[in-house]
C-alpha cells in the first residue's frame, strides 16, 4: 500500500516536470523581464520627452505627437498605469523564478531567486531600458504611445482609485503641481540651457522678454538730465536749426521752466509746415506740438508696449507719483532692452570696458544695471534705481565723496570722478576679489 502511494506521488512529479519545464519557466521570465523593460523605458520616455517639441509636431498635424500630447495630459493616469503594468510583471516573473529555483534546489532557492532576479530586474529592466529612452526620449516616445494609450484606457478605474487615495492622504500632488507656473518652467529652461553653449546673446534675450512684466519703464527711459528739449520761447528757425543739429525725430518743448512741457515736436512735422510756408519765422510753434503723452513710472514694459502699439506713437513721457518729470520712454529703448542696442549713424558708441586683471571694471556712473548684469553675467539688484550711480547711492544712503568705496550685493564700488552731486565714474570689483 504504501509502495503503491510513493508511486502515485512518482508519477504526479513527473507529471509536473513534463508539464513545467525548465526551458519553459526561463522563456516566460524572459518575457516578462522584456515587457518590464518596455514599461521602464515606456515611461522614462514619455516623461523626458521636450514638451514644446511633442507641441510643435502635434500642432502640424502629426498623430504620433498627437497621442504623445494626450497621454502627457492625463500625465498621473499614464504613470500611475505604467507603474501597474511594470509591478505586475515584475512580482510575476520573482514568482516563476522562485516556483523554479525551489523546486530545484529546495528552501536555497527562495535566496537564489531574489539575488538574480534583482540583478535582471535592476541591469536588464530598470538601468538600461531607461539610459536608452532619456538619451532618445523624443524618438522612442511616439512609438511606445502606441501600446501605452490603450493600457492607460484599460487601466483606468485603478488608476483612479490610486489617484483617490492619494488625494486623501494630503493632496501633495496638486501643491507640487500648482506651485511652478510656466514662466518658472521656461526660466528654468533658459538657465539650463546656459549650461549647454547657448550664445549670451540669445539667453539674454530670452530671459529680458520674460522679464517685460516685471521691469517697468523707469528702468530704461531716458533720465531727465539728458534729455534733449527745445525752448519754446526761441523762434522757430533757431529751433528748426537745433533738430537739424540733432539725430532724433521727437523734441519735447518747454515754456518757463524745463519740467513744464507743452507738447512734442516732430522734425517732420516742423519741415513740413516750414515748406508750406516758405520760412520758419513765421511759424508758431505751438500749432505743429502733439499733445505730450504721460505715463507713470512704474508701468511695467509689456503694458507700455501695447499702449505704443495702441496710440501709435513711439515715445512718452515719464513721470513719478507726483507727477513731476523723471523722463522719456521709447520704443527703442524697450527694443534695446530685450535685444540689446541698436545704433544708427548718428548714436555715438558706448561699449561697456573688458575686466581688467582684477576683474574690476570702471563704468560711467549712468550707466544701466540691467546692461552690467547681461555684460557681465552680474546680479546687481535691479528693483531699485536703474543706474550704478543710484544703486551707489542707495546703498550708502548718503553722497558718496570721491574716492570713497561703497558696498552693493557682491561687490565693492569706489568713486573714482564726482561733478558736484553727479557719480561720473566708477570702479566696480567683485567682492570676491578683496579676499
């Protein structure tokens, strides 16, 4: 009797063997190890590919894109998916390993397993799948939407379940999300792009029109001390001499006293006027003024330029909240801001000095604080006066004497030139240097 059991058993082991073997148990581990690599990848890729570039493509038209876009849209749904299918396929193929190195080599076997399938998983099914998708995210991505799109829809009551129960357990997820706006996104990407050989220029550039929220007009108008402004007490062909003398095509006139403007002339205006009467002198000046435009000077640079675009004129006005003049704004000046300067053959040539070997820099004391920080790659404070000299004087909360050294964030600024309460000439030198 208890032969004929030991046979029974014999034979049902047998059974089993025939039924399950070696080969076979290896080639479902292997399958399953490829589709645990395919979902690594899978995500890795969908999640590093360049969101712009998926945009771009999906706008002309491309379906691949396209459904790159949709799935990036339902982004929790797609990684909550993916990391379903990934674990299942990964417990399965530790579980066939196990069945089969147990069977082989006893209660050793459970270690065996756990031991090899680690290394499998982490080499063939985590490393390497994912190295290649980051270094290819934006080609391998298209392709892996394909099966991903449906699984994403066939896994969708778990995924919401998942997303439920994390919503409940703090709502981390929505605070991490709604925290970084897209100007942050595209900030970060300018910065990061500098790390990759994008041109000064061009990164300048970008983060300047980023910044045309922010920055306002008093930033880059043109100070009231330098203004060019005609008298409207001199006669009209004395007056029609100094804009021949002179490059621009916009004076602002005053009568009195140089704050109290009564409009703004235009050279072409004038000449033309001229031409119909067949001189000067017996023009009135005040008939060819257009009406001087004001504008506050903390409107910021974007609404400035919209309020140009809008009353098609290229210069204003500026003054503080008292109403008193500061300055002009032009068009040119916000375009310079963003691109840089633009001169003509009549601007005189202002370029900012090399280092020296110290790597101070003598700068004249007018000169802009936003042009040194995209000279020199600075960050000088710009929420405050918009020259080097205010900045100075800010700092020290007095005037300075000649030869005196002030210190701003990061650097250390002597007075080289004073003309009575104006800072001509200055010497900036990171603080780095005086250690």
């Amino acid at each position: 009797m208890r032969s004929q059991r030991i046979d029974r058993h014999r034979r049902f082991h047998l059974q089993d063997q025939r039924l399950n073997p070696l080969p076979l148990d290896l080639a479902a581990i292997g399958g399953l190890l490829l589709l645990s690599a395919f979902f690594s990848g899978s995500e890795t890729a969908l999640t590093a590919a360049s969101r712009p570039w998926i945009h771009l493509h999906a706008a002309r038209g491309d379906r691949r894109a396209l459904r790159v876009q949709r799935l990036l849209d339902r982004r929790e749904q797609m990684i909550s998916a993916i990391l379903l299918g990934n674990n299942l396929v990964n417990i399965l193929a530790s579980a066939l390993a196990t069945r089969a190195l147990i069977e082989r080599f006893g209660g050793a076997g459970v270690l065996y397993a756990t031991v090899v399938m680690t290394l499998l998983v982490l080499v063939f099914a985590e490393i390497l799948p994912k190295t290649v998708a980051i270094r290819h995210a934006d080609r391998i991505a298209p392709w892996v939407a394909i099966p991903i799109a449906p699984l994403v829809t066939l896994l969708t009551p778990l995924t919401m379940v998942v997303g439920a129960v994390f919503r409940l357990g703090g709502r981390l997820g929505r605070a991490a999300s709604t925290g970084r706006t897209a100007r942050e996104e595209l900030r970060g990407a300018i910065e990061l792009a500098a790390t990759a050989g994008v041109r000064r220029r061009d990164r300048n550039m970008l983060r300047s029109v980023l910044d045309l929220d922010h920055v306002t007009v008093r930033s880059v108008m043109v100070p009231r001390v330098r203004m060019l402004t005609l008298d409207a007490s001199q006669p009209t062909d004395v007056l029609a001499s100094e804009v021949l003398r002179n490059p621009y095509t916009r004076y602002p006139v005053w009568e009195d006293e140089r704050e109290n403007i009564i409009g703004i002339l235009h050279a072409r205006k004038l000449f033309m006027r001229i031409q119909q009467m067949g001189e000067a002198k017996s023009i009135d000046i005040r008939e060819v003024l257009d009406e001087p435009w004001y504008v506050p000077d903390v409107t910021t640079l974007a609404h400035q330029l919209d309020s140009f675009r809008a009353r098609q004129t290229p210069m204003a006005l500026v003054v503080d909240e008292y109403g008193a003049l500061e300055g002009l704004v032009t068009l040119k000046d916000i375009l310079e801001d963003i691109v840089g300067d633009i001169p003509d053959e009549f601007d005189p040539v202002r370029t900012l000095p090399q280092p020296e070997t110290d790597q101070s820099v003598i700068v004249p004391g007018d000169t802009s604080v936003r042009d040194l920080n995209r000279r020199y790659d600075w960050q000088l404070p710009t929420d405050g006066a918009p020259t080097i000299a205010g900045l100075v004087i800010d700092e020290a909360e007095e005037l300075p004497e000649e030869g005196a050294e002030v210190q701003v964030p990061g650097f250390a600024v002597q007075v080289l030139r004073k003309d009575g309460a104006r800072l001509v000439r200055l010497r900036l030198r990171p603080n780095a240097q005086l250690q």
